[in-house]
C-alpha cells in the first residue's frame, strides 16, 4: 500500500529542511548577513553565555509510525478498510506520533535543559525554544530532534504550513 499524500508530505518537508538547513549553516557560524565573522575572542564566548533562541525540529518516532503502517496494511488486505480509510488512518497515526514527540520533548527540554517553549508548529514538527547554549547544544541528544535551525527557520516554516493549509490559523 502507498500513501502518496503522506510520501507527498515527506518529500515537501525535507525540500524545506534541507533549504532551511543550508540557509542556517551560515547563521548558526556567528558571521553577520554578508557572511563577515562579527564575533572575535572572548566577546563571542561571553555572549555564548546569554539565553538564545532557536529552532528545534523532531520527528516523530519511526519504529512506532512503521508498527502502524503495517498493522493498516493488513487491516486492507483483511478487508477491512478501504484504501482511502487507510489512508486517513495513517495520517491520524503519524499525526498523534508527531505530537506526542513534541510533548514528550517539550516535557524534557523544561525540566532536564532548563528551556522555555515559546511556540509550536506540530504538522512540521517545528518548536521555537529559548535558553542557555549549553541546553539548546543538548537537544541533538534526544532522539526524536532532527536538527536545530536559526529561529527566522520558525516563521519560514509557519509561513510554509499556512500556504499548504488553507485557513489554518495557527
């Protein structure tokens, strides 16, 4: 069984992830928009130490989401739902995941790292997250984070979610 809409979806989020990590590969190395390094010597590890503010991507996880996949594939070949049911079901399944990897990451990031949550975007898998470097760096220790981005990524991301989403409003 395919789910197109699904593959669809993937192939437009990492289209997103992939220029958003590009364009963040030269924020995240401290230089100014000409791509001039601003920061020198013991200035740039001062300001290291002031809260920051980022983009945290997760995932939901894949062990789970594949677990489900083939529980509905044989749910089809039982009979038992249409291929347009299955379809929806899964959407449902990775839906709930998602979520559940931000809550569960949300619960992590503010009593272990000493982070604040200050938004989320749960159908891309995008939190806006303050606090310490040393905090934020730890994120890529938990296993459903895919990456940490410059936090314009949120409101790029935002604005993507909001075109592809006719009359969403978050």
């Amino acid at each position: 069984m395919e789910f197109e809409s699904t593959r669809r979806r993937f192939m437009e989020l990492a289209g997103v992830s992939a220029t958003v990590s590009l364009a963040g590969c030269n924020a995240l190395q401290g230089g100014d928009s000409d791509g001039a390094n601003t920061g020198t010597g013991s200035q740039s590890q001062s300001a290291g130490t002031e809260p920051a503010t980022v983009t945290v991507g997760v995932e939901p996880d894949q062990t789970q989401l594949r677990e489900r996949q083939q529980e509905i594939q044989s749910e089809i070949q039982a009979g038992n739902l249409t291929q347009s049911e299955a379809q929806a079901e899964y959407r449902t399944a990775q839906e709930n995941l998602a979520e559940d990897a931000i809550n569960s990451f949300e619960e992590r990031a503010t009593s272990d790292l000493g982070l604040t949550i200050d938004d989320s975007i749960s159908q891309a898998g995008a939190l806006l997250v303050t606090g310490p470097p040393a905090g934020l760096i730890d994120t890529l220790s938990v296993d459903s984070v895919t990456g940490l981005f410059p936090q314009a990524t949120f409101e790029q991301i935002r604005s993507q979610v909001r075109t592809e989403t006719p009359g969403a409003t978050e």
